[in-house]
C-alpha cells in the first residue's frame, strides 16, 4: 500500500526562490553571473579563522563542541552589545539573540509577531529572503512607497501605518536597489513608527559596506524600544558561517528565544566561538576597508559597463555602498524573457519582479558586480547591453504600432 502524503496548506503555499533557481544555472563555469547576491571569496579572511580556529581548539575544545544556551555565546553577544552601543544608546547583551544567519532571524520574527492576515509593511521592492520567509506565515503585506532614496516618509500616513505589526526595512544599501535612506529620512520613518506604535524591523547586512567609510546612525540607535536590530557577520567575514544576530527590547527577546529553542535549540558552539575569537584586537575595523576597497572597485567597473553598453532608455542607480545596482528598462519589457536570453548567450542577473510583495514590476532587475573579475564584467556586461538594447528598440517598435 502506498503512503498518502498530505501537505499542509502552509507547505503547499511554499515558493523556491527565484535567486536560488537561477543559481543552479550559473554553477556552470561558462556563465558570467551577475545574479546572487554573494559576497566576494577574496575578503575571505581564511588566515584569520584559521588562527582564531586553532586558538579555541587548544584553549577550550570541549566548551566548542558541546550544546550552548539559546541566547548565544555570552562573550561574542556582550562583543556585539558593545558595538551597537553608540550614539548615546546603551545596548544590554540580554537583548541580543544570537541565530544561525541572519535569515533565520526573519523566520524568528515571522513566527512570533505574524498572525494569518496580520499587516506587515514592507519596501517597494523588498529583500526576496524576507518576503519568502515572511508569506509563510500568511500576512497582508501593503507596500510603503519608495523613490531612489528609499522609503517615502511623507507617505507614511496615519492610514498606512494603522493596524501594522510591523515595518520592515533595509536603510543601508538595500538588497534589491543598493539605495540608503538619508539621516531625514531615518529619523522621520523612527519618530512616526513611534507614536503609531508599530514595530520597525532594521535589517542591516550592508552598513558597513559604505565605499567612502562614513556610516549614518542606525534606527535602532534612534529608538531601542521600538525598533529590532538583524545584523550579521556574513558580509564583513564569511557567510559560510551562517551567523547572525537580533538586537531587541527584552520583553519580545524572549520571545524568540523560546521560537529559537523549538527551531535548534541554539546556533552551533564552534562557530560562536570561533568568531569571537577573530573579532578580537579591533579586526574588523582593519578588515572591513579592504572589503569596500574592492567592492567600490567592482562597481565602479560595472557602472563603466552601463555607460558604455546600456542604452539611454535604461536607467540605473550609483550605490555609494553594498553589492547592488538596480536597473529600470522602459515599461512593457519582461526582465524574466529577457533572462532566457542572457542565460543563452551565457550571461545571468536577477529580474527584479520577485522583489515585489505586490504589483510586481516586470521592466526591472538586479545586477550583483562583488563576485565577477574585471574583464568578465566588461565582457558580460557588452553582451547584456546588446540584448537590453535589442529589447528596448522591440518594445518601442511595438508602441509605435499599437
């Protein structure tokens, strides 16, 4: 007798991402890959974890290898307490979470503030990641309206803001459009969260990426009460490490840790550990201007690439930071066509529908420079722009008949 399988209906409404599809197809080593979002292997810093490695097996291999406390490793969350102390805000370890990823943060949040129906207010477009991992917990998502400098305070009007369990939020260099919300902004959005009394999400995965060095003061530090903290060590060291964390007010921490305990009891003790150790003697701080060095470098190549090769119908972003630019082709072309194209002339990047909780907006994509050497960006770029251009000069054809 064969087993009847029933799945729930939770399971059923379950989507692959688009990025991670697409990602199968740029394993093979004829693709010029624009397309995920991951950070450059050459900031890896391998000697470093190698040393910090060595360092926890010979001074406390056992501690290493053993279960933990939900919570976190206790030195590594007062090391991120102390860094997100700033600005006049004092930040206490008991309100950080330490979780596997920063990824498993959204699921956290999903789970404990979303009920079916609940209204979560999200970016126009969003992180993808977010959006996957909130829908699985079926919320109304309404859209806050954006522009090239982020979320539209202005339009966060007492209506839109009504009912809201929360906003959710990359003011850093977002992923998708690689914009970050000017300090006006920032405190603007915290000043009228705050008296609707809806809870801001901060997801901040990119701050430190900024090219030039200087960083704008977080939401959190504008207000810790209201506002919760994502941050995570994927982008300044190595996402292979799958470490995260939360920064909350301590009535909702406890929350997630009891949500964490049911989801893995806690984040692996190794790598905790691990970290801690390569974070010490101010490393990061050394570290981190090399990664936007080399960032800055890419994208500089990459927009070079665009002037060149793009046509003046397509318009794009200049990140000051991050691992994004977003591209905006005349409304009536389909980016997803368009990446069939590409991926036969061996050539991948992101259409930017998915980032879209609602009225996806098909003309759009995104286009990821950290990971591809010089002279493939330039090659691939050339052939991009050709097929942009054959699409923009199609699409126009076709409007001057209809």
């Amino acid at each position: 007798m064969t087993t009847h399988i029933t799945i729930s209906k939770r399971a059923q409404a379950l989507t692959s991402s688009a990025i991670r599809e697409i990602l199968k197809v740029t394993e093979r080593p004829e693709v010029i890959s624009f397309a995920g979002g991951l950070p450059s292997p050459a900031t890896f810093p391998i000697e470093r974890m190698k040393q910090a490695t060595d360092k926890v097996f010979a001074e406390c291999p056992h501690a290493a290898l053993q279960y933990g406390p939900t919570e976190g490793f206790t030195p590594l969350r007062e090391w991120i307490a102390a860094r997100h102390s700033k600005n006049g805000v004092t930040i206490r370890p008991s309100q950080v979470l330490v979780v596997t990823g920063s990824q498993q943060a959204l699921d956290l949040l999903g789970k404990v503030l979303i009920d079916e129906g609940s209204k979560v207010l999200v970016e126009t477009p969003s992180y993808l990641g977010a959006l996957q991992a909130y829908s699985l917990f079926q919320p109304a998502f309404s859209a806050m309206e954006t522009d090239e400098q982020g979320i539209v305070t202005d339009a966060l009007t007492p209506e839109k803001l009504a009912g809201a369990r929360f906003m959710y939020c990359l003011p850093n260099f977002q992923n998708p459009t690689g914009r970050r919300m000017p300090l006006e902004r920032r405190q603007e959005l915290v000043r009228k969260a705050t008296e609707a009394g809806v809870l801001v999400v901060e997801d901040d995965p990119y701050g430190e990426l900024s090219y030039q060095g200087e960083q704008l003061p977080s939401l959190l530090s504008m207000n810790p009460d209201n506002v919760v903290y994502m941050g995570s060590f994927s982008k300044v060291l190595a996402p292979g490490l799958r470490l995260g964390y939360i920064i909350a007010p301590e009535a909702l921490l406890g929350k997630l840790v009891q949500a964490k305990q049911a989801a893995d009891l806690h984040t692996p003790s190794f790598s905790q550990r691990i970290v801690y150790e390569a974070l010490q003697d101010n490393f990061l701080d050394q570290h981190i201007p090399k990664i936007r060095e080399l960032y800055s470098q890419q994208c500089n190549l990459m927009l070079d690439a665009l002037d060149k090769y793009f046509p003046a119908q397509a318009k794009w972003n200049r990140p000051a930071g991050g691992m994004f630019i977003w591209v905006t082709l005349p409304a009536g072309i389909d980016t997803g066509v368009l990446l069939q194209q590409a991926i036969e002339q061996h050539v991948a990047f992101v259409p930017g529908a998915p980032f879209y909780a609602t009225a996806p907006q098909t003309n759009t994509l995104r286009l990821s420079f950290v990971t591809v050497p010089a002279e493939k960006i330039e090659s691939g770029m050339k052939t991009l722009g050709a097929l942009v251009t054959a699409a923009v000069a199609a699409n126009s054809a076709e409007t001057t008949t209809a």
